[in-house]
C-alpha cells in the first residue's frame, strides 16, 4: 500500500504567521504569560502543542481576570472588532496582531464601504470569529447571509449593495448569492445595468480555493483518502467535501485514533490530505500509522 500525503496541504501562510508570531511571543516574554483570544486555529493538535509551549488560551471574560503586568495577548488570524482591542487598552493589556493580512484588508474594505453608506451584504456564518471582526467594523450595520433563501428574506433591493464574502466559504454559493442580488436590484429597480448599485467582491481566499483543482485531482489519483483536520474547521468542511465529489471513499479524522483499519481493505493507494489548519507534523503521524496497518 502506498501512502501519500498531498504536497499542496499544510499551513496556508496566514497561518504559519500566526503561528510564527505565537512561538515567537513565547519565547520571548519573562514569566510565560502569553494569552490567545479563543482558539489559535481551528485544530486541536496544532492547539495542544502550543499550550504545551505556555500558550493559554482565554476567553473575552477571562480577559478582565488578567494581570496586565508583563502579559501579553494575541489576536488570531481571523481578527477581532474594535472592541476587543478598546477593551484591552483600557485594561492595559499588550496586544499582539497576528490577523491575517487577508482579514485586515477584508475590515478594511468592508469600513470603506461603510463609510460610503452602503448596505453590506456578507456571506458567512454570523457567528463565525473572522464575521464577528467584520460585522464589528461596521458597528453591526450589515446583513449576513450564508444562503440564497437568505439573501430573498434579508436584502433590501432598493439600496446601494455591496457583497463580500468571509474568506472560507464556498465559492459556487457565493456566485448563487450574487447572481440572487443581481436579478433582484435589477427586477426591483428597472434597470439593466446594476453596477451603479452593486459591488460584488470575490474575498474569498486563494489558500483555500486555489487548492482546489490540485485536491480533486489528488483524491482522484488515490483508492482512498483520509482527510485530516479538526471538526470545527470551515474551510477543512468545504476542502473535504470537494474531496468527497471526486473520491467517494474520503473519511474524515481530526484524530489518529479514528482511523478504521477496514477502509483499506483492497487499497493499494492512500493519500492524505487536510485543511489549511491542519499540521505537517500531524499528517506525518496519520502516515506512519496507516503504513504500520500495512
Ligand atoms: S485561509 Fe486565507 S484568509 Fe484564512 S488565514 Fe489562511 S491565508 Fe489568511
């Protein structure tokens, strides 16, 4: 049995710089008092490691309880609201911006947007932390939508609109959701010609989607596929279905212990592959215990 793990997985660079910048923040402040703002990545593995380095993972509650002296807290790569960095300077306490440059030039738009008064559609999940950074720039001033049903019961198609996506979603429904707005500013208004009214804005990220063709054809080239990445992961979601379109016997482990030994039963070719959450280091591990199946 040949086992492979995918060479365009691992880190996207947004990641490797947050986690560049915890390791560095670490191993450079006196009494180990570095606290991130909800977890690092949406990986567990990756998570563990870190808080066995001295990483403490924290709460927006918990940020009260810290002692500001000789503390320092980071912010993730997918950003946070104002608030959080306006709570953190009344209390004292250092930060350390690790957003993802992706991220702060997303805020960064959707503000300029704002400002220009436009109704701001974003396709995301409201809950999710880099939508609560958007939504927190615009002072909530802004409509989420992660469905073209959505779109219909929320958007007011009289007003100047402009569309973004969170970087992690899913491309085909992102287009649904534009076409949907489309049509309807145009069929509300009576115009043809939409683009004095909406601006839509591909932000969705290239470390995700641009993996995709690589991904199929990957999964394609392999009797089974194990995909690696941690439950809560939007973008490992959406990568592992993409797998599963082409490679029906794609299984999906956040965790080596997983792992059934009947999926490869007759295979000759497994490969492995992950989010851009996922660690090298971890995906190693799945390799190794897969060949000692063998
Ligand atoms: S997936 Fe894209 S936006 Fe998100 S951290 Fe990675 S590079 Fe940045």
């Amino acid at each position: 049995m040949l086992v492979t793990i995918d060479q365009s997985s691992g880190f996207c660079w947004g990641v490797v710089r947050t986690v560049e910048i915890a390791e560095e923040t670490l191993n450079n402040i006196e009494d180990n008092n570095v606290y991130i703002l909800g977890q690092i990545i949406h990986n567990p593995k990756e998570t563990d490691r870190l808080e066995q380095k001295g990483l403490k993972t924290i709460s927006y509650e918990d940020l009260q309880n810290i002692n500001p002296k000789n503390s320092k807290v980071l912010i993730r790569a997918h950003g946070e609201p104002p608030s959080t960095y306006e709570s953190a300077k009344k209390l004292g306490i250092e930060i350390i911006d690790a957003t993802c440059p992706l991220v702060t030039s997303l805020q960064n738009r959707v503000i300029k947007f704002h400002q220009q008064d436009y109704q701001i559609v974003i396709f995301g999940k409201k809950e999710h932390a880099e939508v609560i950074g958007l939504r927190g720039v615009c002072n909530d001033e802004c409509i989420v939508v992660k469905s073209v049903e959505d779109v219909i019961s929320s958007v007011d198609f009289t007003k100047k609109t402009v569309l973004i996506s969170q970087t992690t979603m899913d491309k085909n429904t992102f287009y649904a959701v534009k076409t949907t707005i489309q049509e309807n500013i145009s069929k509300t208004l009576l115009i043809e010609d939409t683009k004095d009214f909406f601006i839509a804005k591909d932000t969705l990220c290239r470390a995700v989607y641009g993996r995709e063709d690589k991904l199929k054809e990957f999964a394609m080239s392999n009797d089974i596929m194990i995909f690696v990445a941690g439950r809560n992961s939007s973008n490992g979601k959406g990568l592992f279905n993409t797998c599963k379109s082409v490679n029906t016997k794609s299984y999906f482990i956040e965790d080596i212990k997983e792992i059934n030994n009947d999926w490869f039963i007759g295979a000759e070719k497994v490969g492995i592959t992950g989010a851009t959450s996922t660690p090298q280091w971890y995906m190693e591990k799945v390799k190794n215990e897969i060949e000692s199946i063998n």
